[in-house]
C-alpha cells in the first residue's frame, strides 16, 4: 500500500511539474518582427534566432520593440546578452511621453544597473542596485537569464537565478505591453532569445 502511495505522488509531483513547464509560451517567435512593431530608431535584426539591436551615439532617438499585445498579470524570462551601452526589458507600458514608451523598465546594461527598476516618464529610479550587488548576479559579455515576475502589485525581477529587485505594493499601472530598448544618443549592442512568458 505505500508503495502504490509512493509511485502516485511521483506521477502527480511529474505531472504537476509537466503542466507548470506546458504552461510557458514563446513572446516571440524566433522568426520574424511578428506580433511586434517598431517603435523610433536604432536597428533591429534577426541573426539566427536571436534579435539583435544596435544604435549609434550620434542618433539621439531611442528605439523600441513593442508588442501588440496587452498582458495584465505574468511571468516573462529571456536571455540577453549586451556588449555595448543600455537597454532593458519594458512591461506593463503605454505608447505615450519621452522615447515612445511610459513605464516600468527591467534594466539591462553593458556595465551597471543590470536587474534595477526604472519608470521612465514616471518616478525614475524604483530599485537601483549598487555596483557591488550587479557584480554577484550579471555577467558582462556572456548570456544572462532574466525572469520578470509581475502580479497585482507584486513586481519580482530575477538576473541568473538571484532577486535583482522586489517591489510590494506597487502603486503603477496594472497592464501593458512589453518593449525591448535600444538606447539613444550612445553606441548599443544588445542580443536577445528565447523570449517567454507563462501566464496565470
């Protein structure tokens, strides 16, 4: 008899765990811009199933991949790897205000800020880490993990497994769409894969 219990909570633990794993979507294809438009400057491309996204110092405007969709509640990890200046992963945006987006900004950066919190068009700095903690959870120049948690007001941003940033209570904006950035007015060089979102 414990046995039998035994070997039915191993396929329930497996089935449980199959379902949570089914339960990740692609927010991008891998393929092409679709689902997503261009929003301002800079250069995007697809490079073998990576996006790739550069801009130039003497190009002020920032540049933006939005997607069509508007996501409230969700869970949203990606790889990046950026080589040169800034970028981040938006969420929860609006279309409107300085650079084309207004809202959260998970940060990416060749160099510093790697896992803060930035509201653009909004209260700036939320969560800004300090040099000495990038430096436990960023790799420069090497692939990085970022696993963007947002539900309610529960905002969670994770950079190779560590919490970069945790917000309670969060008084922003509750749905949006996603956008990836390419600074303006600096040199960026930034890479992005495997883009996914699990959904409540």
């Amino acid at each position: 008899m414990k046995i039998r219990f035994r070997r039915f909570l191993a396929l329930l633990c497996s089935s449980l765990a199959l379902s949570a794993a089914e339960r990740w979507q692609p927010l991008w294809d891998g393929n092409s811009l679709a689902g997503w438009n261009i929003v301002g400057k800079g250069t995007w491309k697809i490079e073998d199933g990576v996006l790739h996204g550069t801009n130039v110092k003497s190009e002020k405007d920032y540049g933006h991949l939005v997607t069509e969709k508007i996501y409230g509640d969700f869970t949203v990890r990606l790889k990046f790897k950026s080589l040169k200046g800034n970028s981040g992963l938006y969420f929860r945006v609006e279309g409107k205000g300085f650079s084309g987006v207004t809202g959260f900004q998970a940060e990416i950066d060749a160099t510093k800020d790697v896992g803060g919190l930035y509201e653009t068009n909004g209260r700036k700095w939320v969560s800004q880490p300090t040099p000495e903690q990038v430096a436990t959870w960023f790799r420069p120049g090497e692939w990085n993990e970022m696993i963007v948690s947002a539900h309610g007001r529960h905002l969670v941003v994770q950079i190779n497994g560590k919490k970069s940033a945790e917000l309670r209570d969060d008084p922003g904006r509750r749905e949006g769409k996603f956008a990836l950035q390419i600074h303006g007015g600096m040199d960026c060089d930034v890479w992005f894969r495997d883009l996914e979102i699990q959904l409540p």
